[in-house]
C-alpha cells in the first residue's frame, strides 16, 4: 500500500467501525470481522488474529483467527508464557518481529514457532481504551521484514476503533446481564414473600443468606428458585 492509499484505508476502516457501533451483533461476529478487516487492510498481513492474556492465571485464549496459525501460536506462548502477542496484551502498545529467527527477547516462543509455523513477521497491538485492556490484535506473515511504517499506522488505527466497538458491545452484555439478574432477583423476592408471608426486606434477607449458605450467586439461586415455582414446585 503506498502513502496516497492511506486516506482511502483510513476511511474504510472509520466506516466499519461505524458500522460495528450501529449494529447490534454477539462479541464473536465483532471480533471476527476485526481481523478479517485486518487481513484486509493492513499491508504485509496474510494471517490475523484476536489474544487474550490472563495476567493472573496465565491463560492465553484465542478470540478470532483467520488462519490456524495464530491458534498455533497462542499455544507456543501459553506453554511458554512468553512471546509477541503476551507482551502487546500486558506491556506495550504495539510489538514487532521483523525476522522470526534473529528473535532474541522470547527465545523459547521463537524457536518453537520457526520449528512448526512458517511465520516469520509478526505485528501486535494492544487493544485497550482508557479504563482496561481488552487483548491483542495480532498480525502475521510468512515474509521476514513484511510489515512497514504504513502497517504499523494502519493496525493502529483498526485497533483503536475495534478496542472501542469491541468495549461498547461488552459493556452492552453486562448491562442487559445486570437487567436480567435484576428482574429475576425480584421474581425470587416475590416467590418468597408470597410464601413466607413477609416484606420484600425480610425476603432478600432470606435469599442472600441462602445464597451465602449455598455457596451460590443470588442471581443464579434466584434464578433456579423462578425456574423451579414456574415448572410447578414449590420453594
């Protein structure tokens, strides 16, 4: 892609962003169409893929990949717990491998990844937005020294606009998770008021101790407390 190119990249990446905004779609289409779109606009990229690093249990998972190589390398760096896409996801913004086999800072990652995938370049960006980190946008090619200035603003700004719907679409989830528990919170109340004849204070009270108890959520305990008076038993 030369210099003249980027505007037209620029504008088509701002468009699909607008369109993940707009539309309401499960966290994996949105995902899935980040590193299509990747593929698909960033110069030197053959292969994409979506990383989550788990800094307390060490997990590395998947999110999207247009290919099974960057599933491939996702469990080279959880066995190793080292490598590009990790320290894009807890380190730094954006991580570059230019030559697979002079790479010196995952020595273990690198020489495992030459031994069964013919990447040789590897781009990563960090997804995040002011409040959290969300993953890495990975990219790969088999060519060393294929990603270049351009790629590097390119991927940036697709990660940039993906961290963002890729929040948005997140926090929409939790926020109908929220409602959900909350109505079903409240059927559980009236089932208990209804049954111990007491006031909606006394039957949260009951619930919460329950759930304590129970070792149980009060929302899923609520839950199975709704679903059991609905199938016809009691509380």
């Amino acid at each position: 892609m030369t210099e003249y190119d980027l505007p037209e990249a620029f504008d088509r990446i701002a468009a699909m962003a607008r369109e993940l905004h707009d539309t309401s779609q499960p966290e994996s289409v949105l995902v899935d169409q980040v590193v299509q779109a990747a593929v698909r606009e960033v110069p030197g990229a053959q292969y994409a893929g979506i990383t989550l690093g788990h800094t307390n249990s060490g997990k590395v998972e998947t999110q999207a990949t247009t290919h099974d190589y960057p599933v491939m390398l996702d469990a080279i760096q959880q066995r190793h717990l080292e490598g590009p896409c990790l320290s894009a996801t807890w380190e730094r913004d954006i991580v570059e491998v230019s030559d697979m086999s002079a790479e010196k800072r995952w020595p273990k990652f690198a020489a495992d990844a030459i031994r069964v995938t013919p990447i040789r370049s590897m781009l990563c960006f960090r997804l995040f937005t002011s409040q959290k980190t969300l993953g890495a946008l990975n990219l790969y090619a088999q060519a060393v020294d294929a990603f270049d200035e351009e790629s590097e603003q390119v991927g940036y700004v697709l990660a940039t606009h993906a961290a963002l719907a890729w929040d948005s679409v997140r926090r929409e989830v939790d926020f109908r998770s929220a409602l959900s528990s909350r109505d079903v919170i409240g059927q559980a109340k009236g089932i208990i008021m209804e049954r111990f004849q007491v006031n909606a204070v006394a039957a949260f009270n009951m619930l919460t101790r329950l759930s304590q108890e129970s070792n149980t959520p009060v929302a899923v305990l609520a839950q199975k407390l709704a679903e059991q008076v609905s199938s016809g038993g009691r509380c």
